[in-house]
C-alpha cells in the first residue's frame, strides 16, 4: 500500500502573542512536518467591547480575517474574505473602547 505525499499529518502548535509588556492573544498555528509553517497569522488590531470583553482581528493573508470575540468560557469567531477597510470596519463594529492597531 502506498500512501500519497499529499497527505501529512498536521500538527497544532501554541503561539503568544505579547506587545512587549503584556500578553495580546493566544491563538493555536497549523505545522505541517513538510512545508512548514502553513498559516502566517497575525494581530492587526484588539479592543473591546463595550462590557470589557477582548475582540482581536486576525490576518491570515490573502485577504482572509477573522473578527474573534472572547466570551468567559468560548470565542465567538467570524472568519472571512474582505479587503483591509472592510474587515477594520467590521472589527470596530464590535469592538468599541481601546482600539489598538497594529
């Protein structure tokens, strides 16, 4: 039995994001044993809402974003494909007070 190289087995690996005095976010990356890194996300910006809970946007490249909410005990998240502008303005609709960019 042969089994093709298109099939790997992908691995999580656990990254901390800091802003050079407090930790920003905590976010799991995908590793692939072949080709390395497979998602190049970053921070763009965090907030938050108006009853003090954390909202973060993430950019995955190729216009892909994620709007993530963080509840008590879950994230709420929205993943999509937008231009910048588009996924700053969906960003700054739910998070209101102390809005970083990055």
């Amino acid at each position: 039995m042969t089994i093709s190289p298109v099939y790997a087995i992908i691995k999580t690996m656990e990254r901390d994001f800091w802003n050079g005095i407090r930790p920003l976010g905590h976010m799991a990356l995908l590793v692939s044993p072949m080709k390395g890194l497979i998602d190049m996300t970053s921070l763009a910006a965090k907030g938050y809402t108006t009853d003090g809970v954390p909202v973060y946007l993430w950019a995955y490249g190729n216009y892909r974003y994620e709007v993530e909410v963080k509840k008590l005990n879950f994230s709420e998240c929205e993943v999509f494909e937008a231009p910048y502008e588009d996924a700053v303005s969906k960003f700054e609709d739910r998070a209101i007070n102390g809005v970083e960019m990055f």
